[in-house]
C-alpha cells in the first residue's frame, strides 16, 4: 500500500483482518480519521483511496494492500492546502469531529472535478454528517479552493 505518498511494505499477515480505521489509527499513528458510528454512516473516518473518497470503517486492510490511500494527515502533500485554507477563511471548522472526513470527501471531489457546482458537492458530501458546521460553509470553501487552484495554475501557465 502507498499511504499519503510513502510505500507500506510487508504489512504483517495478522493486520490483514484489521480494519483500515484501527490500522491507520494504531499502527501508523495517524489519528484524523475518527470513529463515528461503525458502520460507514457518519462519514468522520473517510479517507481518499485510489481518488475515491471511502468509509475506512468499513474496509479491511488486507483489501487495500496495493492501494493509494490518502488521510487527512496528507491532503497538503496531496495539494490541497488551498482546500484547508479555505475551509478555516469561511469557518466552515467547529468541534473537528467530521472535518477529516469531509476535507477527504471534497478533496477526492476537485481531484475528479475541478470547479465543482453545488450539487456535485452536496453529492459528494451525502455521506459526511455534521451536527455543528452549517453545510453552506462547507460549499463556499470548496467554491473558494477551486477557484485558488485555478488562479494558481494559470499563473504557472
């Protein structure tokens, strides 16, 4: 597996059957990715693997041994340091429970589609909950960092 851009070798046989939260959590220390409700519901552990935004809850890791996943631990590397900016300028950050799992959910988003519309986000956010942010914010943020990363490609143009 390549985990936010570093290759994983020799994942031991016996973490095969581990959840890829636990693992991510215990075993690498990356502890973004939260345990909401278990059951791929609440969105809090999404994490982006091969593009696609996933429930890592709900995954095992012997599932993903060659894949590229990518935590919220990894989204700058990943450029989306706008998105981050973004998401802190519209205050769209309250307690942080979902956030990890929402900044993944619209990252794995502007990978696919660059200047998203609104319902391509209310789309790609259906699985994320979040009971202290209003989701507005969550749209202009991701209106905002794809409008940053547009003005930045065209000044490297």
């Amino acid at each position: 597996m390549r985990l936010n851009g570093i290759e994983i070798d020799n994942v031991p046989a016996e973490l095969h059957g581990m959840r890829l939260l636990d693992y991510l959590r215990t075993e690498r220390g990356l502890t973004g990715a939260k345990e909401g409700c278990g059951m791929g519901e609440c969105g809090s552990c999404t994490v982006v693997i091969d593009g696609a935004a996933v429930t890592s809850c709900l995954v095992l890791v012997g599932q993903v041994l060659d894949a590229e996943i990518r935590t919220v631990e990894g989204l700058a590397d990943a450029g989306h340091g706008p998105l981050q900016r973004a998401f802190v300028a519209r205050q769209a950050v309250q307690c942080g429970y979902c956030i990890p799992g929402v900044l993944n959910s619209c990252a794995a988003l502007l990978d696919r589609v660059p200047d998203p519309d609104d319902e391509q986000i209310r789309t790609a956010l259906d699985g994320n909950l979040c009971r202290c942010t209003a989701y507005n914010r969550f749209y202009d943020a991701v209106h905002d960092a794809a409008c940053e990363r547009r003005t930045d490609q065209a000044g490297q143009a």
